[in-house]
C-alpha cells in the first residue's frame, strides 16, 4: 500500500469516527427507537391532566429551580412544560407515541425551552430514572405496580413521586390532596417520597 492510499484510508477512518461522535451527541445512549416490542408495553391511553392540577401536582412536590422532574408517559408534555416554564425546573417526559412525542417536542421548541426541557421518545419501562429528583405520573394503578421496581431500582433517597388518581401498590403515601379541576371535576394526588 503506498503514501497516497495509506493517507486516504486514515483520512475516511477520521471522517467515520467524527461522523460516529456527532451521532452519539445528537442521540444520547439512553434514547433509542421505540420496538416493535416496546410499542405492545403502551398501556395507557392518552389522557392529559387538566392545567390547574398540572400546577397542583408540581406545587404538592415542592418542585423547585434545583429540580430535575421525569413525567413518564409525557403525552403533549404539558408537565414537563409547566415545571419548566412556571418552576423553574429541569423537565423530562418519555413518551412512547410517535406523534405525542413530535408535537411536545415541537412545543417545547415554539416556547424556546429546550435548554431545560426535553422529551425522550422511549418506552418507560427502560428509562434510567437515577437523575430525577421528582417523578410525576398519571397511569393506572397496574402501570405504577409494573414501574415499582425500576423506581425503587433509581430514585435516591427523598426523591419524590407524585401520582394522579391511582396509587403506587404497596407504598405508603406520605400525604394526599383532593384537587378541583377547572371543570368541576374531583382529583385526587399522592404524594411518595423515597427512604
Ligand atoms: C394518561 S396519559 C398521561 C399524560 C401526561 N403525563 C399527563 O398527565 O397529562 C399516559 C401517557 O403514557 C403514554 N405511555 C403509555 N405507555 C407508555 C410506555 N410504555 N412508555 C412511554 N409512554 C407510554 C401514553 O402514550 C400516554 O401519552
């Protein structure tokens, strides 16, 4: 192999490493493509929580600027908006649809927030939670049942989690809240926070 071959073969090799890196950037490891396999484990439909117990949730947390708040199963994003925008904190939603996680992701970007908020497009049940400082969720009873072990798994010790209508089985709530919606409706919120 002469000079000349020799230089174009290192050359391409910098290129693909660049090329490599820039992606590994542009995606971090924990987010890949949903499977086929990960889209069966959607097993909750779309259902938002109102705005005003959205405000309530995080205010029940204590959520503050020095908060890093996870919202699994994020639909448009609007927990992760408001504790961005309104408390100051850093956001992350998971969402598993395609088109909940294109149009949060798009709102958080017409809002110019994406310096602290963000939307993982994944299936939850694979989430590394170990940099959450508050999770928020609003899923079924069973849906809270099958995540217990990943959030005893990565929360830390005082993390707290906030859920909407349906308990964590098996957990003792530190405290309760009964919040009206907007619409007169009755919600109620759970308050865990971790040994
Ligand atoms: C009841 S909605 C709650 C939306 C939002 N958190 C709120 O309170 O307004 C549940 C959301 O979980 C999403 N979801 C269901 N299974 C999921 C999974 N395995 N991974 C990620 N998202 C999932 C659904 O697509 C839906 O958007």
């Amino acid at each position: 192999m002469n000079l000349m071959m020799r230089r174009r073969i290192a050359t391409q090799l910098f290129a693909f490493i660049l090329l490599a890196a820039a992606l590994a950037i542009a995606r971090p490891p924990q987010e890949a493509e949903p499977t086929a396999v990960d889209r069966q484990d959607r097993l909750a439909p779309f259902v938002p929580t109102p705005e005003k117990v959205v405000t309530e949730m995080l205010r029940f947390a204590g959520v503050d600027k020095t908060d890093r708040v996870y919202d699994l199963g994020s639909g448009d994003g609007r927990i992760v908006i408001t504790a961005a925008q309104k408390f100051h904190a850093e956001a992350v939603g998971v969402e598993l649809d395609d088109d909940l996680y294109r149009q949060s992701t798009e709102r958080i970007a017409a809002l110019k927030l994406q310096d602290k908020a963000k939307i993982l497009h994944m299936n939850m049940y694979k989430v590394s939670l170990k940099p959450a400082t508050v999770v928020t969720l609003y899923l079924l009873t069973s849906v809270n049942e099958r995540l217990k072990p990943i959030l005893e798994r990565d929360l830390r010790s005082g993390a707290r989690v906030v859920t909407h209508d349906f308990m964590i089985p098996g957990w003792e709530a530190e405290k309760s809240l009964d919040v009206m919606s907007e619409e007169g409706i009755s919600h109620k919120l759970y308050l865990y926070v971790r040994p």
